[in-house]
C-alpha cells in the first residue's frame, strides 16, 4: 500500500485543520495510507 506523509501548520488552525481532514478523506479515497504526527 502507497504511503504519504501529511504536514499541517498550527498557524490558521481553522483553515490548515479543514485542509488536513480533506486531505485524509482523499488519501482514504485513493486507498492510501497516511499518519499524523
């Protein structure tokens, strides 16, 4: 299985935690595996 890493900054939290949650639904989408640190 493809793995990605996904990095979010903690500067606009509102906007980069939105962008973070789609990117996960996406990475799931595609069958991904993906972690957060």
């Amino acid at each position: 299985m493809p793995k990605i890493g996904l990095v979010v900054s903690d500067f606009n939290y509102d906007i980069t935690s939105m962008m973070h949650r789609k990117a996960e639904e996406h990475a799931d989408l595609l069958g991904l595996e993906h972690h957060s640190v």
